[in-house]
C-alpha cells in the first residue's frame, strides 16, 4: 500500500516527460496483442487519454489482426496465396475495409469516448488523407526471378495530406485511423499499418513513433531478455540486419523507424504491447521499456 | 442543342436561390433507390459538391437498405421478428455497424472526394456526436395491450453533440454521417436514418432538412401524380393523416419534418430520390419537385 | 422549355468552373457598349453577382465614354487637341472626374445593391489606391520627330495600393473603381481604364483579367467571324501585330494583357461586352466566346 | 516665440481629453465656411488626421454648398421653387450627386491623403450605408393648409447600414461620406447633410457629434458674443425655442443634436467653422469653444 | 521500490483530477512553515508546476511571515501597538512592500523559472490589480467601546481588476501576487494573503481555492489529530464557532473560505502546508488531507 | 498667455513625430536626477503616458541611485572595493533587489497608474526575461597586469528572452523594469540600467532607445554649452573617445547606443533628464535636446 507521499512522488517525477512532450505530437501504432485482450486494450486507451490531458496530442493508426480472418471465413471468402502472401481481390477487399473502419475503429473510438477522451473514426479514404497506389510484391516466378507482381488492393502510400487530422487534435480530437488508403480513382487499398504510422507521423512532424508489438523490442540475444538493446542509431540499424539481431517481421518495422528519423520525426520506439501500460512507462520515463531508434 | 445564351439564363435563374441558401447549413437523408443506382448515386454527389461549392453547407445522414441484410445472409445470421420488427442482438448489431460505418459510409466518402468535395465519414459514436438509449418499441401482448418490448440494440436519440460535424463543415468538409448512436457505455445502437437527419438539422440549426425517398412525396390521391401538395403546412398534418392521405411509412416521414419544424429548422422536404438531380432542383428553385413541409 | 433535368445538367456543368475559380480574384474591365444599353448593364451586373456568390471575388474597373463628352459640351468647355488627343485641362479634368467617380461609378454601384449585391465605388484618390504621374505622349513635332507632349492631367499609373480594395472583398463587397490616379500633390489624373485593370489584376494577384470590348475578340481576318483567334500566347502577339492581324485600337489592349501576365495575372481574355451574359460565358465554359490571352 | 517647455506643456495639457477619446468614434459634419476658404480647409484636414493619430475614429459627413448651384448654372438647369423649396427633379439630382460624391468627397479625400491620413469616400449608395425614402415637405396649399408636397428626390433617412462604415475605421481609415441615401429602387435622394451627420453618430454608437457651421454656437443675445450659452441640456431646448434664443436655421441643427442624444450620442457640438482650428479646439479642451448639447 | 506498473498505475490514478481541472483555475495562498523549510518550498514549487502542466492555471498569493519583522529591526524600526496589532506607518510599509514585493516575491517567481515553470511576480499596485483603502480595526477605547481605529497603511480590497492575472495565464505564467493594494492616489496598503487570495478566486472565476496553513485542518477535537473535519457546509460554520470548534486564527480562515463560496468560487481548501506535496495531494484525490469548506 | 489658436498650434506641430512612430516600441532608460526630483519624476510619467497614448510602446529600465545605498546603510552593511568598485555579496545583493524591485520599480508603477496609465512592474527574474551571468571586471592585481576579478552579484547580460514584455505591451500595459537578471541557477545579478535598456532594445526591435542622464548629451568643448553635438553617427565614436570628446561615465553609454545602433535599433538618444518634459521634446521634436547616435 503506498503512501500519500509516494504518490506525489511518482506524479513529480513524470514533470519533465510531461514538460518535454507538452503540445507534442506522438503517433501510435496500435496492433497485435494489445489489441485482443480486454485489460491491456483498456490500459492503451488510459495511457493515450491521460497523455492527452497532459498536453500531449496523440494520433492512433490500428491494424487489423485476427479479425480480418474471422470475417473472411464467416463470409466464406476464400482467398489464394502467392507465396505465402494473400491476394486481396475486390471481395476481400469489401470485407477488409469493413472490419477495419466499421468494427475495429469504431470500437477504439468507443472505448477512448467511454474512458472519457474525445475521438474521431477515420479511414485514409476521408479527406483525402492517405493517397495510396497498388503495390506491386516482388514474386519469384519459375525462372527463379523476383517480379513484380499485382496482389490486388494492397497499397502503398503516395501521399499523406494531413490537415484533417492536424484540425481534429487541434480541437482537441484523438483521431483513430484505420490503415486504408484511396486510389486515383477513390478505391481502396489495404496499407500495412506500421507504414501508415510512419508516414502519418512524418507529415504531422510528430515528436514520437511508437510501434505497440508483440515482442519485447530488440534483443541482441533473442534467447536473452537481458539482451534488450534501449537505443539504437540508425546508422547502425544495416550491421543489425546484416548480423541477424533484426530479422524477420522486425526488420519492416525498424526499416518504418528509420524512415520516419529520416524524415524529421524526433525519436521512433518499438515497445511491447503486452505489457500494461508501456505506452506510459515509454512516454514518461527516460529509459523507456523497449528499444528507441533515433538519428 | 442549347445555345450558350440559354446556358447562361439558367445559371442567372438560379442566382436568388444560391443567395438566399449562402453560408446555410442544409441537412440531406441519403437513402432508398437514390443509393443503389449508379447514375443517381452520382446526381446526388454532384448536387452535393455544387451546393458546397455556391457556399451551402451540406451534411449528409445516409440509410443502410438492402445491404445489410445481404451481409447478414452471407454470414448466416438468423433474425427473429417481434410483429414484424427483427430483433437486433450483439451480433446482428455488428454487422450493422460494419456495414453501415465500414462500407456505406466510406463509399460516399470516396465518391465525394473523387467528384473532386472534401469530405468525411462519421458514425454517432464519432466524438460523442450521438447520445443514443435502447428503444423500447410499443408491442402487442397476449392480452392484446401494447407494452414496451426490448428489440435489441434500436436505438432513440437521446442527444446530439454537433461541435465535431460544425468543426468540419467549418474546416470546407462535407459530413457524412452513418445513423448509428453511442449508449451510456458506448455501446452502439442503430437508429432510424430519417430520426437521426432531423434531429442534427435541429442541433445544427440547419436552414433545410431533405428526405430523398423513392416516392414522388405526398399525393393528395395516391393515384394521381398530379395530385402532389407541393407544400403543407405542420398545423394540416394530423388531418391529412386521419384522412389516410399520409399513411404507412410516410407517417413517420412527416412526423420526423414536423418535429424539425418545430425544433427550428427553416424548412423540411420529401422528395423523390429517383429523379436524376432532385436535389439540385429542389434547391434552386421555389417549387421544387416534391412535397416542402413548412410551419 | 427547358426540363427541369437540362436546367440541373447546366447547373452541373459549371461545377469545375466554379471549383477552379473558388476563392479567386477576377478584374474585369467594364466598358463600351457594354455600359450604355440597359439589358447588357442588367446582365453584367447580374453575371459579376453571381461570380460573387459562387466564390469568385470579382472588381470592376469602368470606363467613361461618351457621358464625359457629353457633360463637358454641357458645361461649354471646348477641348483643345494635339494629334488627335485631348488636352485635358483642370478645368476639363473637374468634369471627367464628377462624371467618373460621382456619376457612372454610382450608378453602377447602385445597380448592383439593387440585383442583391453589395458593391463600394471607389476612385483611385481613395486610400490611396492609385498613385499616379502625368503622361507625356510622344506627339510629333514640326520636325517630325515624336516628343514627350503635355496633354494635360492624363496619367500613368505608378504604383497601386491594393490593401482597401483587397479589405473590401474580404468583408464581401465587390469593389467598382473608376479610373483615375493621386499624383504627388493628390491632384487627379485620368487613366486608361484597360492599364488601370490590367495593373490591378497585377496588384491584387489576380486569377484572371476580363476585358469587355466592343469586338468579338481578335479575327486573324477581320471580315470572318470564324476566325476568332480562342487562344493566344504572349510569344506570339509582336509577330500578329506585325502582320496587322493586331491593329488600332486592340494593340494597347492587347499588350495590357501581356503585361498583366508577365505581372503573374494567370490568365487575361478580351470578350465581346455586347453579347449578353458574355461575362458568365467566358468564366464559366472552358473554350469562353471571345480571345484568351496566356502565357 | 514659444519655449520648448511651453509647447511640452501644451501637448501634456491635451493628454486628459486624448485618453477620454482614444479608441471613440466622433461624426463630424462639415460644411459651410470651413469648406470654401483653403485654409480652413487645411485646419479641418489636420485636425482631423491628429484625432486620427491619437486612437480617436473620424468620420466625416459633407455638404454640398455653392458649388452645387454653380454646377446647375453651369449646364443650365433652371429650378422651379416651391416655397422657397428647391425642386428636385431627376436632372438635378443627377448634377447635384456628381458634385457631391464625384468632386467635393473626392477632394476632401485627396486632401486628407496628402496631409499624411487615409481616407475613403463614400456615397450612401456604396454598400448600402443610407436607404432613403422620398421626403414630402409640408407646403401650404391654396386653402392655406399645410399639406405633404412632392419635391422630388429630396430624401429621408429610413435605416443607416454602419457596417461598412465601422469596417473602414477598424482598417485605419477616415471615412468621408456624401449626404446620398438610396430608394427602394437604388435610385439616389439627396439629403440634409446635418441629418445625415446625426443618424449616422447613433448607427455608430460615436462618442459625439459634431456640426461645423457659420455661427459661434447659441447666443442668448444674439447681438452679444459674450452671451455664448456653452452648455445645453436637451431638457430646455423647446423653452429656448420659444423664447426665439433658437430660431431659424439653428432650429434644425440643435432638433438634429436632441435626435443624436435621445438616440445614444454622448455630447453633441454646434462650433464655428470659421474658427481656425476649432474642431481641435472643442475636442481637446473641456470648455470648447461653441454649445454643447447634452443629456 | 516501487515497479514500473505501480507507477503507471498511480499515473492513471490522477486521471479524473486531472480531467476535472483541465482549464480551470486554483488560487494558492502560500505562507507560514511552507515558505521557510527548503524543501517544503521545492516541494510546493513542484506541486505547482505540475498543476500548471497538467492543464491548470494555478495562481500563488503570498504572505511575508517573518522576514518583514527581521527587516524592520535591521532598520530599527520599532512598531509601535494598538492592542496587539501593529501601527503601520509609512516608513514601516515601506519595509513591508520591499521584503514581500522586492524580496519573497521575487524569490518564488526564481525558485519556479528554476524548477522550469514561467513566472511572473506582481503586487496589487501593478497594473491596477488591487484596490484598496484604509482598513479601521474596530479597538477599544477607555470607556470600553470598541470603535474604528486607524493602525496606518493596513488595507482592506475594494475592487480585483482580474485582466492582468488573466492575460498572464492565458500567455501561460504562473502569478505570484504579494498582497499589496494601491489606494486612491496609488499609496501602497498591506492586506492579509488569505483575503487577497480569497477576493481574487471570486474576481477570477476559480475553481479552488487553497490555504497553505500551519495546522491539519479543522479538528473537533484540538487534541485528537483522527478528528479532522475532511468536508464542511458553509451552512455549518456559524455553529462550529459558536462551539469553539473553530475558534482563534481559523475564524478570518474559515470566513475567507465562506466569503469566496459565496461569491462563487467552487471549492475551498484548508490544508497542513507542513506535509510535503501536500497541494499535490489535495488537488489529485477526492479524499485530500485537510479540511474543504463547500457550499 | 496662450491663445487657443497657438495651444492647437502646436498639437498640430507635433503630428508629424506622432505618425512616424505610431506603433513603434520606445525604451527609456529612467535614472539620475529625473528619478530624484519631484517635478521631473511627474513630467516623466506624465511624458510616457502621453506616449503611451498617441500609439507609442513605452517601456521603462530603472536605475537604482542613492536609494541603495542609503538602504545599505540603514541594514548597516559595510560594502568592500575593489578598485573603487562596490563588492556586491549575497546579503548586499538582498538589499539591493529589494530596494529596485520592491521600492522604486513599484513606485513608478503607482505612478503612472496614478496619472492614469497602465503599468506593470517587472524584474529580469520574471518570466526569465534577463538570463544573466557574473560579470568578471578587469582590475589591475599587484604585478599591474588586468585581470578578470570577482566582485559578487554584478552581472552581464547573456540573452533577452522579451516576450513577457511584448505581450504586456500589446495588451496596453506599460512595462517597468528593475535592472535585475536571472542565473542559471535563478540567482539574481545586478546589471547597468543602460546596458539592459540597449539589450532590451535590441531585443524588442524597439525604434529608438533614449538614456535619460544628468547631462546636456555630448558637448564639443563640455565648457560650451552651445558646442552640443545633436547628432552622431556610430562610425565618429572611435575618434571622438579618443579626442576626449567622449570621456569619463560618457564612454558606456555611448557604447551601450552604438551596441543598440547595430543590434537594429533606429535611433539612440542620450538626453538631460534635468530639464521638464525632456522625453517629449526629444520624442515630438526632429532637432530634439539632446544627442542622437544613429548608424
């Protein structure tokens, strides 16, 4: 049981976080785990309503997930694969879009407006704010050669225009988007949504990135938890890759990091999200609890 | 073939209804055969730019249809009906939502922004924009007495918050609103389209309420077209119901424009959503095509 | 007669002009023929109306004509001239300025307050708008050689100060400006009402510059009317001129629209004031009915 | 010759009545003497531009004076009179609006502007500043009754619009403002610049009003300068009317400064414009130097 | 030690206090033991940066304790006293006003730049904040009465002007007010803090009001510190006296309180300034540590 | 005795200075004899406050005088020299902070309240408006070498933060500052009045910055007082410190304006506070009183 004194304690020590991020902006990719399970879906939205209160202006990007699946399946959508990655027909698409900006997003937007906050829903097909081309993979075709290839509406980002989200925190809005972006001609495309994040937080010079994902962040030994790397130069992200301490699903998501230092963004964090409450010890701690990749 | 002098007349024909309706806020219930043909589909997008573009203010509430029973065969939910009325449970509500705020809704949104307008789409649970409660609808008993019956999640709006909508028609936007209401725990409601148009031209003080239906408005003789009331008067309405010229699901049609009328909105109309542009006509010029309900 | 669906279609089909023009700053010249029969005022007015509730921020510069002819043989002056020009004295100079700004300018003001808009008549004296110095026309002299010549109050404009004018439009009046200049001790000067335009649209970082004449525009054969040249760069004025396709009087009309273009005018048109509604035409229809002058 | 301290000492005595003023809108009427002789003229202008620069809000209202008849001599217009009342007929009219809004407004702006301030003339047909109706003066008949009697576009004041008025003092302007109201039809009536003058200090809520005219103020003894009544309630203006202290043309002056009072004008000043400097002198000093009319 | 949980835990803890707050103001009188321990004045200091940070305008009143009577002594200024209250001459108050305006004013406006709040020290003669006028203490004369006897420049506030308090918090600085007010021909009076503090939460529109004292609240009982009184109604403070529960110093306290209730203020809040972050705790939970007099 | 029309006269003279520097910022550096004398001190105020309301920024750097060391003498603290320069320790600098900015900044605040202006008192502490650092003087050791010695809390300015200032200045207040600054560890340093009068200047792109001294400006021959040199341009200093023309306590000063001069500042004025309304004559006056330093 804490005492009265320790409580003041632990709210002055968060005065220079407070103080250095105030009137900030921080974009958060919200996905995986923290999405699925009740308790820490409620710790996110706490921790984004009481960065907001002070004085923060946070920007939520969501994925998708499991749900996405669950549809295709109730609805019968069977869907074919090259090379492991799913081709998204119109079809698909329809029911992507759906579960993306008419259930998940709606849902956040619910849950920030019940613990208090103030959100707005948004798609990147609103306002014109993502503009989005279809992305074509890199397939090995039979003579062994990596080629371009159409795997329907997923997208990449063209251009973010930012000022419908810049309006919305500005009167004090926490917008929620869901990672779809709109063709020449208005039609969908799926984004995977640690891009959108990146991007979004370029365009809006955002002072914070942060990744909520399932793994604890960077280990140098990923048998090690003691491994953690806290910081990372971009500079030196190449000889990580190249050493296999980034592999996998990690390396896009340091490659977003990097992109996003590059392109003005303060500092970029890839943290855990099943754990309570990171989002908070990230934002108002100096140590933070995963790994920060900064210039 | 029209010679440019005639071309020119028109455009000077329409100059006292721009003036009068500059800078006024004009509340449009998009639904019914307006929302299902691809050529009307269009009419009515580009009715809604140009009145934004002469300096109108449009907000769009838009219905659901057929759509939503579609989505719910493909996922095999079974509804059951209270006299008539389905019962719409958690799971029904979901789909609802998905495809309302999730498919309807952004597919408005891209055809605006493709038509070259700026908009953005809403659900009620956007920003707290629509305080909603359960709706206990009144149903016939064994006994034979109507008693209040709990049909799921049907809502009643319990209030409207228009900061967020009034922020973004400031911001140039173009509102587009999914008739979908917030509860006390935020959970969502579905609530009639027609409900929810005039109630935020109430909250709006907008200056017009249109009902774009897919009859011709009212008919004094139901069979005779040229029997339309151009215009009624709030305090004629009752009578004209007793006399069964306003009958079905008209009813709840004028009573939705009485109460607008009453709440402060300058004028209601029903029109006719199956004629290319009915909107535009409606607007500018006196008569307009369908029925103006009035005080 | 028109259906009421063609009139919506005609309504339609301004939209990208409108779009295109939404906000911008249109000077159009106002003279000739244009000013003296009653309909052609009538339309005029009403065409700069509705540029104005469609979004467009129209001023008008006029001219003088046959109204100041027609006072000074009123008051008796007999005008004295050199080549062909008048000499135009104080006492002649009263009668051009009374009839200007407090006659013709009046009444086009009036005009506009009558058809609904809201319209403010300045003269360039007027806060200091139009700063101007005396003109000395090359005349030759008895050698034949052509000499600077003093005709009197005749000016050039040295420099605009468009700040009232652009207050005027932003609070929503259509500014109308007779053409007259402060010299350096606030004595007026009588201006080119085309070089006063032409300047203003510079001043004002005019969209468009709209120069109603009393000729179709310009005929690469003067005795075809379906020769009108539609479109024409500025690289290609100095070699029309040489080949007497540009002659008389169109000359320095045509070389204030080269000037305003090089000025940054984005583009400038010299339209035939004596077909009705020729103003709505040309802003309103991509091809326009008179000759485009651009870059 | 004055010491520099004297002249410190003159400027610090001025300071009470600055600070009394700043930010206050006086209406001042000026006409008569102060308009003919050059430099009065001059001392008006200065004054003026110092209350300018000392954060009060000058608005001028003009008459109109010899010149007119002049003008109508000029081009031979003949006036037929009834009761000693000038005729207005439509030929008039037109010469009277083109010496008032086309030659004196416009050279008492381009003095203003020379003296260093910036100055806007204006019509009461610009932006729809004074609606007029036609004024039937009472003309005793035959039968000897006094009945209403057209004279022609001789005008009332119906409504002042002020908002064009205040935005041109917001800007920094001094507005300078023709006695010309506009009818129904936006035709033009000319109207007692006094009137006009005093209106427009209630339309504008101003501080005071001030009339410039050929008198010293009221005397008591019309025969004694010493008798100079300084202070006037409006309470005992109709005793002073009947002891004939007011008669003649001071009656409608002092009626114009009772309207001005009654309708929210803090202290209205009848001064002697052939005074040099008098407005500086009524302003800055508490006594003045002709009668006030108060509350 | 506590775990990153715990803390983010307590962060979240503040949530509705914060949220409750947010744009709200808190007028602190800070004095006694709060201002002479070092780390008492670091920990109020923090208390009110982070109040400042976290949305709230917090505004500091302080009193001088016992610096002002070791300055008077160092001058050999001896006091002389009407039954026990000292006669403030004006060489006294000259001392007064250097030690509270020169000395701790400026030493807390120092202490909060260092600790990174903004700070701006004020008196109530500054831009005319206070007025005040000789207050006369009621003394007992010789024949028992107790009538108005004057003790010099002791004050009492006649009128708050609250604009320079607020155009400072709206710019983002934290006031210090030392409690001086200025008298008719601007002469400086001493006023107790807590009355200043209490009349400025009134003139300021505040949400709290808060007391740094040198005791735990109000007790019922003197020596029982478990019977402190957490929450009062002004309705029972008048008992409480008359029962001697609140008795001696806490009488103008509890009146001050009653006063600003009255006058509007939402809360007031008698706390122990001994107990570190002691304004952190009142502000950020419900319970608080001391006694809060409501409405 | 004056007549009215030589009192108008002169309001009118001094239009000219008005206009020039309406909006412009003004930094007076107030010390000497004007700050001592009775008389003086009122026409000062008087002075700014007529500044203040002509449009003129007024703000005010105090000097501290004998009023410190009379106060230094009452605590009977004995100072140390250092090379006739006063040793200011801690306890000294107590008294002198109390002295400037408890005593006389805020008795030229109640000042000019008093006479009807709005000021605020300021020192550099508040809103970290002077960032100051110790001031290492040059004193010559025993070997005669100059080296940087300790004297205590005297301080150089290390950088103007002037937004506090600015924003009180917009707001209608009139700033008055004690030559007080800040540390970095909040500690206060005392700083020459005129140095921080030319920083600020530099700071605030103030138009002119004027020395109010105890001398006639520069003199030529100083036993002449017809040789005053009124103007100066900064490239003649050099020569003249070295003719001897500018000696003694003349040389910072002038330094302090040359600084200002290239810091940006339009115009530097050293003037004799000695004599009544010096500022006016200076400020509304081209000759001026004294000597003007320009570039």
């Amino acid at each position: 049981m804490l005492t009265a004194l320790e409580k003041a304690g632990i709210l002055v020590e968060a005065l220079p976080y407070i103080k250095k991020l105030s009137g900030k902006t921080v974009v958060i990719k919200y996905g995986g785990n923290a999405m699925l399970n009740d308790e820490l879906k409620e710790a996110v939205m706490t921790d984004v309503i009481l960065m907001k209160y002070v004085g923060i202006k946070p920007v939520l990007v969501h994925g998708g997930g499991p749900e996405i699946n669950g549809m295709l399946q109730r609805v019968g959508l069977q869907s074919t694969f090259v090379q492991g990655m799913r081709v998204t027909d119109q079809a698909t698409m329809e029911i992507v879009e759906m579960v993306l900006a008419g259930k998940l997003n709606k849902e956040i937007v619910a849950m920030i407006q019940r613990f208090g906050g103030q959100a707005v829903g948004l798609s990147g097909r609103d306002g014109g704010l993502i503009k989005a081309k279809k992305r074509f993979e890199l397939v090995k075709n039979e003579a062994g050669d990596r080629v371009p290839t159409d795997i329907g509406f997923v997208g990449d980002v063209v251009r973010i225009q930012p000022d419908l989200v810049r309006g919305l925190t500005e009167q004090g809005y926490i917008p929620v988007i869901a990672p779809i972006g709109a063709g020449d001609h208005g039609e969908a495309y799926n984004i995977n949504a640690d891009v959108v994040a990146g991007e979004l937080a370029q365009a809006l010079e955002a002072d914070k990135l942060i990744l909520l994902t399932d793994v604890e962040g960077i280990l140098r030994d990923r048998h090690d938890l003691g491994s953690l790397i806290s910081s990372l130069r971009i500079g030196d992200v190449e000889d990580l890759v190249e050493q296999g301490v980034i592999s996998g699903g990690m390396i896009p998501k340091v490659h977003c990091c990097v992109q996003a230092i590059e392109g003005g963004v303060g500092s970029t964090h890839i943290i855990d999200g099943r754990i309570q409450h990171s989002l908070l010890l990230e934002v108002f701690t100096e140590k933070g609890i995963g790994t920060m990749v900064v210039k």
